[in-house]
C-alpha cells in the first residue's frame, strides 16, 4: 500500500522533523507554483523534480531548483543511464513512487520499495537553509530545514549530490 500525504508527515513527526505545512490549490507546473512562494512569503529552495527513465527502464529521480536547466542529453551520460532519458509515464511515476504527476518530490521515494529509483538532489539546495516540496500531494508544500529533509532521505534511499554547473556527482 503506497503512503499518503497524512503517513509521510507521521513519519517526520515520528523523526521529530520540524516542518511548515502550506496548503494550497493543485499545482502541476514550476509557473503555477511560483504564486505559492509570493503569496505565502515562502522562503528557502522552490524546486522542481523529475521522474525519468532509460531505455532499459532504469528509473531516476532528480530534484532541482525550480530555476535550472536542466540538459538531459547532457545528465545521460553523467548519471551512466542506458540510452537517452525520458520522463517517466503516469503508471510508471505511480507504480514507483506511489504518486500522481504534481506531485512528485523526493519524499515519494518513502513509496519505492524495491529501492530501485536513483535519486540526485541538486547541490545548490542543499546550499539553503529550507527546502520546499510537496509532501505526496500537490495540494501541499512543507518547508523544513534542509539538513533535516536529507537526514530524512538517507534513512530511505541514497542521496546523491549532482551540480549542473560542473556535472559532478557526490555521494552523501
């Protein structure tokens, strides 16, 4: 059974992870989100993330400012994936990761049971005191201190850092 909104938060708390919970219409896009983070004054990293997979149906998770650009004929050979990357379909993004499109973030990861998606988190968030992302629902944001969001992560899957500039990867 894949983990709701209402679990993920429980398990923060569980953690003692301090979060803001913000709750708000369904956004699908970085356009519609960026109201979000004027309206309700939402401070740190705004990001975007996509589900991706190879050819050989390998999976890949990246989690980004909302800002970069992301070259994914360039990111294929930096992350060693088999042939050219695309987006994940929505039965693939729901079997893997236990969401709707929206509403990925790294939090769905907590759904990837088999442990078979890899996960990159852009290296200038981690350069923020907060990061924002939705918590399995696209009708929510949780901002929580970034160093306890990737405390959070490496207890469900391996965190590596990517930087779009230099196309470095760093295992955390």
């Amino acid at each position: 059974m894949k983990l709701e909104a209402k679990s993920l938060l429980a398990a923060l708390d569980q953690q003692k992870i301090e979060y803001k919970l913000f709750e708000h219409e369904a956004f699908f896009t970085v356009e519609e989100s960026s109201k979000l983070k004027i309206d309700l004054n939402m401070q740190g990293a705004h990001t975007k993330n996509l589900f991706l997979r190879d050819k050989k149906r390998n999976f890949y998770l990246l989690s980004c400012l909302d800002s970069t650009d992301v070259d994914l004929k360039m990111i294929k050979n930096v992350i060693q994936c088999q042939g050219n990357l695309s987006f994940g379909s929505a039965d693939y993004l729901y079997e893997k990761l236990g969401v709707k499109p929206g509403s990925v973030s790294p939090y769905s990861l907590i759904n990837n049971k088999d442990k078979d998606v890899n996960f990159y988190l852009d290296k200038e968030i981690y350069e923020f005191d907060l990061c924002n992302f939705h918590p399995l629902d696209n009708t929510k944001t949780i901002q929580v201190k970034t160093t306890d969001c990737i405390k959070f992560l490496k207890t469900i899957t391996i965190v590596k850092l990517i930087d779009f500039t230099t196309m470095e990867i760093t295992n955390l």
